[in-house]
C-alpha cells in the first residue's frame, strides 16, 4: 500500500508539473483566491492517517481518564443488578423461575464490570464479570445456541462480541493472575460464534437485522474478536463480509440508517462497535473504510450535540420519543453513557482532541449534578490525556492532487492569434 501511495504521489508531481508548462493561467482575471493550509490539507484526507500510528490496545483505550475515573468511577455500579448467580438485570426474574423470558444478550454488561475491575483493581467486580459471563454460559447448548434465549440471533452477537473484546482487553491487561482464565472461555465463545454462522441461523439473523444498520457492525465484530481469539478463519471471512455489507449504508451526511431513519443513540452503538474491531484489525484491508464510517458517523453525532451537551432526540426512530422498550419493559432513552465513551475512546484511538472535547461537553450535561462527577470532570479539564494532534502527511497527495484539480478546474485556452 506505501509503494502504491508513493507512485501515486509521484505521478500526481509530474502531472501537475506538465499541466504547469502547458496551462495559462490567470487567478486575478478569474476571480479565484486559493488559499490552501496543510492543516486544512491534511484534514480534507484525514480518513487516510485516521489511525496510523495510534498502535494503542483496547485496554489502552480503556484506560483514558475520560471513561477510567468518569464513566467507571463506581465499579460496584456494574454488577448492582445481578443477582447470587450471575443473573443481570431482567434474567433474574428467569433465575428466580418468575419468568420464562430471558435474554443471553443481558449478560453482556459482565464485561462492564470486568473492564471497571480491571481499570481500577478491584477483584470483585473483576469477579462479578466473570460470573455474569458463567451464568450466561451455563444456558449453552451443544450446538453453540442458548436455550430458549429471546431475540436468539441479536442476542446472542451481543454477547458474543462482548465477551470477545473482554477477553482480548484482559489479556493486554497482563494481569498475570487472570491469564488463564481467557483459555477457559474459547470454546464456549466460539462455539456460540459458529451457531451462529450456521446457514439457516444466518440467513434468518441476516433477515431480521436488515433494517437496523449498526448490526452489521455488531456481529461482524463478534466473529471478528472470536476468530482472532480462536484462529478461526471462516469466522474471520463471516465478520468481514458483513461489515463489508454495513460500510455500504452508510448516508452521504454520515448517518447509519436506523429503521428507515436516524438513531443518536443506535448512531454511536454501531460506531463503538466498529471502533472495538478497528483496534484489533488495523492492518485489514477494510480497515481504511471503517475509519472513515467512523469519522463520518461521529460528524453527524456532533452535530446533534445541542450547546447544552444535551444529545438531540428529535427525529430519532427508535430512542427519545416512547418508540421502543428495553427488555426490563422501560422506554428506550439515547444512551449517553456510551456516546461520552464513543467520543472519548475514538479520541484515543485518532489522538484528536475534538471528540474528547465532545465527550467532556456531553458527560458535562448529564453528570455535572453528581458532586462527585462534577469534581472528575473538573480535574479531566484542567488536565486532559488527549492533546490536540496534527495528521501525519500523506506524502503529499493531498497538496498534489488538490492543487492539479484546480488547475484543471481553471484552465484556460490560449489566445489564437
């Protein structure tokens, strides 16, 4: 790809200069003023060097102090709805033998809780993710399926990629006392991972999640941790393919179509999503395209930041306005939890200080009436881990292909005498 760039860029030199020796031209009689930067430059072909560099782990990310002391500051807060056995939130009902509904997708906040123990070591909620993990596990059939799961296909990606980018995070952790524990959990995660390939489950989980784009994102990056994690190579192609699928949706404005609309709530969880399998895959093929989904979503999700820090629901097809319920039966309100981290793990990965700022103006909005948030916040602003960044040079494509389009743009014909 460098030797491709640099024949590119040589080629756009030599272009440019031939058009130079046979062009007359005259800005003043055109009425054109150029002013071209390398910043602005640089930033018209960001998507090129978006992540180039960055080299940084998940647990990395992780540990910004954006979503370390602010949006894990209690890792007790992480297992509070679980209950003795590792049952989260609504499946305690079905532990308890209350309901016959339950969801294997639930179970995906162990990982919440074992990222939080891990960032601050605390075992018990390093303890609690686990459980929450095994409980999960216990409902698992031989064929990699969870027994009588709602929503089986949708759920299961949840949990999956969860589980996926948990144990990958604990592994760059280097907690040596927990590292056996990953080896533990992979037959398991990939047996669940190759249900769900099968052919007659994926045409159906492929069907029912055609309408809401950030799946795509979703399930590829449950294959695509697993198969890293496994050396599972169909499951590597599978995660591919359907990100692939999901690169191809995005709206010309940077939305990711939500149920015929747009989403700032499901916006950022297909971003997120696609920001977990980028920091394992920065060398793919498709790697490229999913920074700029990423960018160009994250562009539209500032956008709706109201000068508030409040998140816009106006227009939202599925979150804000009483349109959906969560599994425990409450109305779906945007998660603005995970678009602070969105923004804030994004700003890690690229080192721009523009999605930090976006994350500090949200989190400012919804957690500055908590003295102690307020105090966090205080801190992480007077003393930010992100520093505003410089893209590197994309050995000068921008500046040369930039400037031959508007040579051609402005050619002129020279008079016949």
């Amino acid at each position: 790809m460098q030797s491709l760039l640099e024949c590119l860029n040589q080629f756009c030199k030599r272009y440019f200069y031939l058009l130079f020796q046979s062009t007359s031209i005259s800005t003043t009689s055109i009425g054109i003023v150029l002013i071209i930067t390398p910043q602005t430059l640089a930033a018209s072909f960001n998507s090129i060097n978006t992540i180039k560099g960055s080299r940084g782990t998940g647990f990395s990310h992780e540990s910004v102090d954006m979503i370390t002391d602010l949006l894990y500051a209690r890792p007790s807060s992480t297992y509070s709805l679980m209950d003795t056995h590792g049952a989260y939130n609504a499946n305690r009902d079905y532990a308890l033998g209350d309901s016959e509904l339950w969801h294997i997708g639930e179970q995906r906040f162990g990982t919440n809780a074992l990222i939080a123990g891990l960032l601050h070591d605390d075992a018990l909620a390093i303890d609690a993710g686990l459980q929450m993990w095994d409980w999960g596990f216990a409902q698992q059939l031989e064929d990699g399926s969870f027994a009588y799961t709602g929503d089986p296909f949708h759920s299961t990606s949840l949990f999956v990629q969860s589980v996926s980018y948990g144990l990958l995070t604990l592994q760059e952790s280097a907690l040596e006392q927990y590292a056996d524990i990953v080896e533990q959990y992979l037959p398991g995660l990939q047996s669940a991972a190759r249900w769900m390939i099968q052919e007659d489950v994926w045409n159906r989980g492929s069907s029912n999640n055609r309408p809401y784009t950030h799946r795509n994102y979703l399930v590829g990056t449950a294959l695509g941790l697993t198969g890293k994690l496994t050396g599972d190579s169909e499951l590597l192609n599978y995660a591919n393919s359907i990100i692939a699928q999901g690169l191809t949706l995005q709206l010309s404005d940077g939305v990711n179509p939500e149920k015929g609309g747009y989403d700032t709530s499901y916006q950022m969880a297909g971003a997120l999503a696609a920001m977990r399998w980028l920091t394992h895959f920065e060398s793919d093929p498709l790697a490229r395209d999913i920074a700029e989904m990423i960018n160009q979503a994250l562009r539209w999700e500032e956008s709706m930041i109201l000068a508030t820090g409040e998140i816009s629901t106006e227009g939202n097809a599925r979150t804000g306005q009483d349109q959906e319920l969560t599994r425990s039966g409450q109305t779906k309100q945007v998660n603005h939890r995970d678009v602070v981290y969105g923004f804030a793990y994004w700003a890690s990965m690229t080192g721009n200080s523009r999605w930090h700022d976006n994350a500090y103006q949200i989190a400012n909005y919804y957690y500055s009436h908590d003295p102690r948030a307020g105090a966090i916040l205080a801190s992480i602003d007077a003393n930010p881990d992100i520093v505003a960044s410089t893209p590197e040079p994309s050995h000068g494509i921008a500046f040369t292909i930039l400037l031959a389009l508007c040579f051609l743009t402005v050619r002129k014909p020279k008079c016949q005498n």
